[in-house]
C-alpha cells in the first residue's frame, strides 16, 4: 500500500470554479499534513498546512483533514489560470523528520 | 524573506564519477532534507539530518550516497560513482519544527 495516495489527474476546472484536491494516507499515526504546488520544472512550494480535523481556511484555499477516515483534501476557490500545476499532498510518516509525498494532482485552469 | 539556496543549478557528469551538490539551509531551521525528483515522477524522500547526524533514510539512499554539514551553514548530498539512473532533479529541504522548504533544485544529468 502506498503511503500517500492522489489522483495524477489532469483535473480540469474552468476559470471561477471550484478545484477539489483528494489525498489517502497509510499511516494512522501521522499528525501533519501538507499541501505543496509545483509548477513545471520548478521545486515545490508550501501552500498549506493542517494538523487538526476539519477545516482550515487560508485565503482562497481550504484543507481539510479526517483522520479517522485517513483523508485530505485541498480546495481552491475563484480557480485562476495562474493555478494551474501539480498539487502535491504529503504526510510526515511515522517520526518526525520523514515528509513523504504523492504522486501529485495536475490541476489545469482554463479561462 | 529567509530561502532555501542550492548550487549548481545545473550539473552534468560522467558516468561513474563523483558529484557534490551543495545547499545554504534557512539560518534557524534544524531539520534537514534531501529528496529527488526523476523527470515525470514523484518527489522522493531520500536522507533527513538533525543534530549532525542523519535520522531518516530511504532504500534509496544506499553507500552511494552521503551527507555532510560542514561548516554549521552549508548541507551537502555527495553521490560516489553516478550511474546514469540518477540524473533528476535535487531538491534539499529545512525546516523549523514540521514545515519543510525547498531550494530550487539542481538537475544533475549523468551521461
């Protein structure tokens, strides 16, 4: 099983909409979870963070996290065109200093 | 505001020498990372280091591979003998407590 999981996408949004980023995790001990956006050929970039269950609203970006069910899930809302790259979720697994990531979901934004 | 720096950007190697890529971490942070990145896959884990010593490793990261703080600024990954199947792009990472930041990457191309 892998540790995370996402959907490789593409997913496609038009301009104004909502975007809805999904992620599985293995580890049920895990307490931290992360949003990274990566633009082609570029390194990935810390959009978000969550750590407690249920939502947490940073501009118009919301995470939201269940543990019990071993989800979480990325929302982008107004999508704009300049949105549009991969998504990366990732999880510290098991200690403290292993970040691991997904797959990651392309998000494309068309106007 | 405080980065991640990685040089070179860009490293071209032969196959089967050795290769040391370099990173200047964010002055505060205590955790240290190097991931990999192979062109159209997923960001991987490879080494994190905290308190002069490496704390995490992935199956990835075999006696090929090796990491250094030398001088209490500077992080370095050393890779002995490249084989062709490690030209991608490195990234290194820091982080305060969970919060991990990335450089911009070096893309190393062995040929």
């Amino acid at each position: 099983q892998k540790e995370v999981e996402q959907n490789s996408g593409p997913l496609s949004v038009p301009e104004g909409a909502i975007a809805s980023l999904n992620c599985t995790y293995s580890d049920r001990g895990s307490q931290s979870f992360f949003w990274y956006r990566q633009y082609s050929g570029k390194s990935p970039e810390l959009i978000m963070s969550i750590y407690s269950n249920g939502d947490k609203e940073d501009g118009r970006f919301t995470a939201q996290l269940n543990k019990a069910s071993q989800y979480v899930s990325l929302l982008i809302r107004d999508s704009q065109p300049s949105d549009s790259a991969t998504y990366l979720c990732a999880v510290i697994i098991s200690s403290f200093q292993k970040l691991v990531f997904g797959t990651g979901t392309r998000l494309l934004v068309s106007p | 505001e405080p980065e991640v720096t990685q040089t070179p950007s860009h490293q071209v190697t032969q196959m089967g020498q050795e290769v040391i890529l370099r990173c200047v971490p964010i002055s505060n942070h205590l955790y240290f990372y190097w991931y990999r990145q192979i062109l159209g896959q997923k960001v991987e884990f490879l080494v994190s280091f905290y308190n002069n010593e490496i704390s995490e490793k992935s199956e990835i990261f075999d006696d090929q591979f090796s990491v250094e703080r030398p001088d209490g600024s500077n992080f370095t990954l050393k890779i002995r003998s490249t084989k062709l199947e490690d030209s991608a792009m490195y990234f290194c990472a820091s982080s305060w407590n969970t919060e991990a930041f990335f450089g911009q990457g070096t893309r190393l191309t062995v040929v």
